[in-house]
C-alpha cells in the first residue's frame, strides 16, 4: 500500500507573484516565505556581521527559497558600497558585473591625449548598454554597477526606473531582468573609481553568495526526501528501510555536506582576500554547482513522479538548485579559476597547507 500527504489548502506561489518591496519595508527584517505561502520573519544581519554570519544568513535563505535579493544584498551590494564609502540604501539591493558597458566621461575634459570622454571635469558619467540578467531589478531600491571604463574600472549605483527594463526570469521563476542604458548621465556623487582588485572581489563575493544559497537548497532536499522516503511505504515498509534507497540518501546527504563545508571554509578567506581567497571561493562554487546536479538527481529519484509536481514544496529547492548553478559561474568556469594559479611545484603545498 502507498501512503503520501500533500497539503492541498496551501497552494505554492512561485517567488515572482510577491512583492519583495514590501518585505523590505523594515530594513533591519526581510520577511521571507516557508515552503507554502506562509511568511516568517528572518533578521537581515547587522552591517557589522562577519562574513560567516552573512554566509548562515543566506543559506538560510537558501533553505527557505526566499522570494527576494537576501544574499545579493547583505553579502555582494551592501559590502561593496561600505567599501567604496558609498551610502547604503535601504530595502532589496542587487547588482551587475557588466565590463561591456560603454563608460565615458559626461563633461569631458580638453585634452590632447586619449579619445574624448576618457577624462572630465568631475566623474559624472555617461553609460550606454544593457545589464544582462540582473537578479531582482525590478523589485531593487539600488542596484550596483561594476564595470569598466577606458580610464579604469568604475562603480555606481542606479534604480531600475532610470533604464529600460525587460522582464525576465530563471527556471525557478526568480526575476532575472535586462535593464538598457541609453547613455544614461550617472551623477558623479554615485560613482567611484575602484582598483581592480575591487572587481575580483566583487566576482568573489557573488559566487560565494551564490555557492551559499545552493547549500541551503540542498540542505532542503535533504529534509525532503528523508522525510518523504521515512513516510512512504512500499512493500509494507517505509522505503527508508530498503538497502538501495539508504545508499542513495547516504549520498544525498553526503553532497550536500561537502557544498556547506566549502562555503564555510571560504569565510575567513574572503575577509584576508589575496590569493586565498580566490582558491576558497573558486573551490566552493566549483563544488556547489558541481553538487547540485547530483543533489537534484537524487532527490527527484527518490521522491518519483510526486516530486516534479507544483503540489510539492521539492521544486521549490531544486529549480532554484539548476538555476543557480550556472549563476555567477559555472563548475566549468570555476574550476578553471582553481586550477590555473597552480603550477606543478605550487600544487601540493596548497593541497597540504590551510590558508
């Protein structure tokens, strides 16, 4: 005899049906969503949290499929603009590593060197092209714009009212917007000229921000399926009970151990940055994105048909799980961030030494 129970008096919304701009209306709490429709409170943690506080949050964030920029803002654009001294605004942030835009100056300075708008008067900006996917702009306060201009890179921050924005989305249904420049005049109070050891860390702290939210999603199929394969029974057994099923959630869970370990070992890194930091985070987003098409395989397998339902809250993590494993880079990518730094004398000190 089979046995299952869904809840069928509490419909799932798809993250895209919420207006996340009111969940920000405090800016200390981001309400957030359970499985179901259910709001709950999540604290949005304080400016002065560590790194590895940041991580929980948003694996927590992760593991709750949270309909709004949680991880975009408190560990990628709320960093970034203490960093550079600009102000924080309240609500969603998100942002976009943009290096194709075109960046000149909008009050060029008389020069005989350089083409025009390669120097100004002050750092008012003009910014002509698109933003390709950014998370959340439509329900953003702010959004940051890292990219690269002829004299340098460069970041500011805008609304999405002042572009052109074309609705889009992931496979889990999360905005993933382009939003068009048509040489748009950036005043120059919102912008600042940055090193290039900003970028990196700006690439750092998505990709991580990224690898957090897939070890909550994981964390989350996890949950499910032990639950689901401890309630159903086949045979006259729960199908917990049968060898096969133990190996596979052996493996479950094993995946997504590795995915939380990287990233909290990629914490303390971040803050010393340097080339310990790019070795942590490519590390847990190579295994992060890596886990996370073994992590959906077996929990779908082991939930069958019920579990590419709209009825079960599964889809919730795993779609969010394939979405986000190509954001911000993929295994492909990340691995060879890793591995390229590496020479053959290099290689087995850094196996063997803890950054």
């Amino acid at each position: 005899m089979h046995t299952h129970t869904i809840d069928n008096d509490t419909p799932v919304i798809s993250a895209d049906s919420y207006d996340t701009t009111a969940f920000y209306a405090d800016a200390d709490a981001i309400a957030t969503v359970t499985n179901t429709t259910a709001p709950d409170a999540v604290a949005l943690p304080s400016p002065d949290a560590s790194t590895a506080e940041l991580l929980a949050a948003a694996q927590e964030a992760g593991r709750r499929a949270v309909p709004g920029p949680f991880a975009e803002t408190a560990l990628v654009a709320r960093p970034l603009l203490r960093r550079v001294g600009l102000p924080v605004p309240d609500g969603p942030l998100s942002y976009a590593i943009a290096p194709e835009l075109t960046v000149c100056y909008a009050h060029p300075a008389t020069s005989a060197v350089g083409s025009a708008g390669c120097s100004g008067d002050d750092n008012t900006l003009l910014v002509t092209g698109t933003l390709r996917r950014v998370p959340w702009a439509r329900t953003a306060t702010a959004v940051i714009v890292l990219a690269t201009a002829p004299f340098g890179h460069v970041l500011f921050t805008l609304t999405p009212d002042q572009a052109a924005l074309t609705p889009g989305t992931n496979l889990a249904e999360e905005p993933r917007d382009d939003l068009h420049l048509a040489a748009l005049e950036i005043p120059a109070a919102q912008v600042r000229r940055i090193a290039p050891e900003l970028l990196d860390e700006a690439r750092l702290r998505a990709a991580l921000a990224r690898s957090s939210l897939i070890a909550g999603a994981a964390e989350r199929c996890v949950d499910l399926t032990v639950a689901h394969t401890s309630a159903r029974t086949q045979f006259g057994r729960p199908l917990s009970r049968f060898q096969a099923v133990k190996q596979e959630e052996a493996r479950l869970i094993e995946e997504a151990a590795l995915v939380r370990a990287a990233v909290q070992a990629a914490a303390t890194p971040l803050d010393t940055g340097g080339a310990a930091a790019h070795f942590a985070v490519a590390a847990a987003k190579t295994q992060a994105s890596a886990s996370a098409a073994e992590i959906t395989r077996i929990a779908h397998q082991l939930h069958g048909a019920i579990g590419i339902t709209r009825l079960h809250p599964l889809h919730l993590a795993t779609t969010r799980l394939w979405s986000w494993r190509d954001e911000d880079g993929d295994e492909t990518y990340w691995a060879h961030r890793l591995a390229r730094p590496l020479t053959a004398t290099a290689l087995w000190p850094t196996l063997t030494t803890t950054p």
